[in-house]
C-alpha cells in the first residue's frame, strides 16, 4: 500500500520535480512509512521488551545468558579491552544514546524549553519533585543495606514511551502538554546522570580520570577555535570515553560531556544563506544542470557541491549530529539494550515479590511517587508564583504526565544493573520496573483521555 502511495505521489509531481524510483524506494518504503509514526520508537522498544521476557523464560534462556555474558575484546598495541557482549551493549552503545540525550539538552537549554529561566522553572521544579519523592519513598521501604541502594532507579522517566503513550491521545490534550512532558524528561535525564555520576561510581583511578578530562577539555579548545569536523570530535570523544572506563566513572558520563563540546553556531545568517544560494544557483544554471540520471560533469559537481558547503555553513553541527545519529538511536540501540536488559525470569519469583522489597520499593517509587513529586512540587511553585501553568493545561493532564513519569524502562533498567551485583537484587528491580511502567502507561492513558477535552472547555 505504501509504495503504492508514494509511486501515485510521484507520478502526479510535473516532470521537472519527478526522480527516479528505483526498486530499493520501493522496498525501503513501508519501512520508511514506520519510521515516521510517531509510536515507530515506542513500539519497538516494547517489542524488544517482549522478546527479552519470553526468551528469559523459555526453554532457550540459557542460550540468552549465554550470548549476554559472551567475551568480546579489542585491542590497540598492547592495550586490551575485553568486555562482555552485555557491557559492550550498556557501556558502549548506551553511550551513543547517552551522547544523543546531551545533544538534546544543549539543544533545549540553548533554544528549546529550557532556554529561559520562566520556560525551565516547572519542568525543572516538576521534575525535582519527580526525583525526590520517588527516591524517598523506596529508601523508606528499603533501609537497610544492600537493598538500599537502588533508591535512584525509580527517579527515572523514559521519554520514549512517555511520549508514546502521550501520542496515544493525540490532540485531545493540549499542545503545551507535549512540551511540559519533554522539558520535564530531559531536567529528569539531567539529574539521572548526575546520579550515575555521583552516586554509582566505584573506585576512581584518578590518573585515568584526569586524563579523561584533559581530552574533553581539548574538545572544547576545538569548540573555541571553531572546529567543526564530526571525525576529529569522534577520534577525541573515542579517547575521553575510554578513558573514563578505565578510570571507574561511568562511561555514559564521558559521551554526555562530550555532546556539550560539540558547536551550535552557524557560519553565516539568513541574509548571507539567500545571497549565497542565489550566486550557486545561478553558477549550476550557467552550466547547465543535469538533464538525466547519469553521471554529471565536472562542472556540474562543483555547482553542486557549493550547495553542499552552503548547507554545512548554515547549519550546526549539533543538528546535523543529532539528526544523523537519532534514528540509529531510536530503532537500533534502544530496542538492542531492552532485548539484552528486559530479559527478567520469573522462575522462582511470584507475584508475591511485587509486595516486598525491591520490587516494591521500585514499583511504589515509580507509580506513587513519580505523579505524587510532580504534582506537588508544581502545585507548590505556582500557587508561590515561580512559575505558572501553560495555557490549556489544568491540573488533571499535570497529573496525566505525572503518571506517564513513572514509566522508568531505559533509564531505569540502565541504573538498575549499576545498583545490583546480584543476579536476585537485579531481577527483582527489573520486575518492579516493567510492572510499575505497565501499570504507570495505563494509568495515565485513562486519565489524560478522560481529561482532555473537559479541561479545555
């Protein structure tokens, strides 16, 4: 149906703005219409999750723990790094997606919804509220060493699903709704990392640390200097996260640090951008543009290829990044770490389990204390006049999101297995997480459903 779609699209286009199908458009094109739904990312990390379990408790489980805990190594001289196939997954993957988070960030702090002080206010005082109560709560529940130590795991929210579930409703909720949602997520990734950061790392070879920040600290001279060659902040990014695995501090942290060294600016303005555009139009005109789907001339690839030096001038390399690593992120290394990370047996563990321990401290963290921390902390800061609600939004899709917040998933499954050695500690965090989102996604589908339209009437 869908190549079917886009052959009729192009067959309406004049002749001057057709190109050539060729049979790969035709293969790719249910794939690409996928990947532009707006649940695309969302459905394949719950497919993932799916596999994970069911594979976890099949007759194959050992095969699964088998391919996890498979030796794989690099070497570089005499240098070795061995890993296994698990931790090339969380420390070596992730860190991409812990890159693309940075990305996002710089982005929203520097023009997004965190780029003034009245725009971060809520979903900064949201999300602090989202953090805290959930962390109270499951320490509350969990005093006692080594339990204790998984009170950051339920103070994380997955925007992924989050906004899945929020698409879900489409526009019977509020624009603004959206947005208060991915500002929130990312103040909350910003604390998680932090998190990870302080609290969730071993030992430190302080040597290999500072050598660590020494290459981020060369990867902002480039910055300074205008360097805005991707290659040379991958080789120097390459060197800082390594160093900072060997050092003892996560190496996640190192990929988020170095998404903050990457440019931002353009080179040249709109004024600029239209003036050059129009002198290489007119050069690709003088002569003479590719009249087939052959092979073009010299003078023609040099026409066209000031169109491409215009186009890397008037864009940010933060942007081109983004844009290039964010479906690799989104349909390859998240649904990849749900298949290696989800994988919970339940041989051994009833329901029962949900009522003690772990698992409840995570599931009451994530479903009371994520729509509790948000709900409260933002009813607070408004009625102290800090911030103020968006239009349209009422106190019931506040609650709405609050819920949404407690789908932990990624987040949540990456710091739990920073928590837990043990293979029990972290089986019943991984229970506590898929039940509490469960349940967290139903609960705030129903009553953001039920309040969207009342609310804006």
């Amino acid at each position: 149906m869908a190549s079917t779609h886009d052959q009729s699209s192009a067959d309406d286009l004049p002749p001057a703005e057709r190109s050539v199908v060729m049979p790969i458009d035709r293969v790719l094109a249910p794939m690409r219409v996928f990947a532009a739904h707006k649940l695309a990312g969302a459905g394949l990390l719950l497919l993932a999750t799916a596999i994970a379990i069911a594979w976890a408790n099949s007759a194959w489980a050992e095969a699964y723990e088998h391919l996890l805990h498979l030796p794989t190594s690099i070497s570089l001289g005499s240098l070795t790094l061995e890993k296994s196939l698990h931790h090339v997954i969380n420390d070596g993957l992730m860190g991409i997606f812990f890159f693309l988070v940075g990305l996002e960030i710089k982005r929203e702090i520097l023009v997004g919804e965190l780029s003034t002080p009245g725009q971060a206010a809520l979903p900064a005082v949201a999300a602090l509220g989202g953090m805290l109560v959930p962390a109270l709560l499951y320490f509350a529940i969990n005093p006692e060493p080594p339990l204790r130590d998984g009170w950051g795991i339920p103070m994380a929210t997955d925007i992924a699903f989050a906004l899945g579930v929020l698409a879900i409703v489409g526009d019977r909720v509020p624009s603004g709704l959206k947005v208060l949602l991915t500002a929130l997520a990312i103040v909350d990734d910003i604390g998680a990392v932090l998190v990870i950061a302080i609290f969730y790392t071993d030992q430190i070879a302080t040597n290999l640390l500072l050598l660590g920040l020494l290459g981020f600290g060369v990867s902002v001279l480039m910055n300074i200097l205008g360097v805005r060659s991707w290659q040379a902040y991958l080789v120097v990014g390459l060197l800082v996260w390594l160093a900072f695995l060997q050092s003892g501090v996560h190496a996640t942290i190192a990929a988020l640090l170095m998404a903050f060294t990457i440019p931002a600016r353009t080179r040249i303005d709109g004024e600029l951008l239209m003036g050059r555009l129009e002198r290489a139009v007119k050069r690709l005109r003088r002569v003479g543009p590719p009249t087939t789907s052959g092979l073009n001339t010299h003078a023609q690839e040099d026409a066209l290829h000031d169109l491409v030096v215009i186009h890397d001038s008037a864009t940010a390399p933060l942007q081109r990044l983004e844009h290039a690593i964010v479906g690799l992120v989104t349909f390859v290394i998240l649904p990849v770490f749900a298949l290696a990370n989800a994988g919970v047996s339940f041989s051994g563990i009833g329901l029962g389990a949900l009522g003690e321990g772990i698992a409840l401290g995570v599931a009451v963290g994530l479903v009371v204390g994520k729509p509790v921390g948000i709900v409260a902390f933002s009813w607070v800061a408004v009625r102290l006049g800090i911030c103020r609600l968006p239009q349209g939004v009422a106190w019931r899709h506040v609650l709405g999101i609050g819920l949404l917040g407690g789908i932990g998933f990624t987040m949540a499954l990456f710091i739990g297995g920073l928590a837990f050695g043990s293979p029990a500690e972290l089986a019943a965090a991984k229970l506590g997480i898929l039940s509490a989102s469960v349940v967290a996604a139903v609960a705030g589908l129903v009553v953001l459903r039920g309040a969207g339209q009342r609310a804006q009437t």
